[in-house]
C-alpha cells in the first residue's frame, strides 16, 4: 500500500491504475471545499484540473497502459461531455536542436544559391 498524498486537502482517493503503477482518482484541494483529479505517477501528483482551463468538473475515471485517461467534464456551453485524454510525449531537446542546424544549414544554401556570381569576364 503507497500514501498517495492529496493536493494539498486532507483526503484523496484512487478510482483507477494501470500496470505501470500511474494512477488516477480525486483529491481535495486547500480548504476542502474542492476536489480535482490527479494523476499520481513516479511518487509525485499531477493536478489534472489545470490542465484544461475551459472546462469545468473534470472528473478522471480510469486510466490505461497507453496512458489514455477517460473522464467526464462540463463544457463551457454547460454541456457534460466524456473525454479521453492521450499523453503527448515531448519532443527530446537534442533532435530538436538538431533539426534547427539543419534548417540554418537548408536556409544558408538557399541564400547563397540566390547570390549574383561576381565573375568578370
């Protein structure tokens, strides 16, 4: 058994795993007047909430071993809709920093290709 900790209230609740150990569920936040979702995940928990400002109630139900979180939410119409959230991982920094050279390297090319020769007959 693992104390998941809260969001900062006095109680939390798990309502799904998957087999990597990342789990989904419910905490109060300071005051225990609110609960949001979490994502608990490497011994730290993700405040789910705050990833979509627009929308209201999100409430996490489960989650899969793709890290596919399915949940429910109000719209800002007022409208409940059901959600499935994916994880998009980030880029790495060194490919990115390896595709900004090749592009300076295309647009230097490019440049110089443009250039009027300077031969002289």
């Amino acid at each position: 058994m693992v104390d998941l900790g809260t969001l900062g209230g006095t109680r939390s609740f798990a309502v799904g795993i998957n087999s990597f150990g990342q789990v989904i569920g419910t905490s109060d936040i300071v005051g225990d007047k609110v609960q949001h979702s979490f994502l608990y995940s490497d011994g730290r928990m993700l405040d789910l909430t705050a990833l979509f400002p627009n929308l209201t109630n999100f409430i996490a139900a489960g989650i899969n071993d793709a890290m596919r979180i399915i949940g429910s939410a109000v719209t800002p119409g007022g409208l409940e809709r059901g959600l499935i959230v994916s994880a998009v991982p980030e880029p790495d920094g060194g490919l990115l920093a390896l595709a900004g050279l090749a592009a300076l390297g295309v647009g230097t090319q490019m440049r110089r290709a443009r250039r009027p020769s300077k031969r002289t007959i």
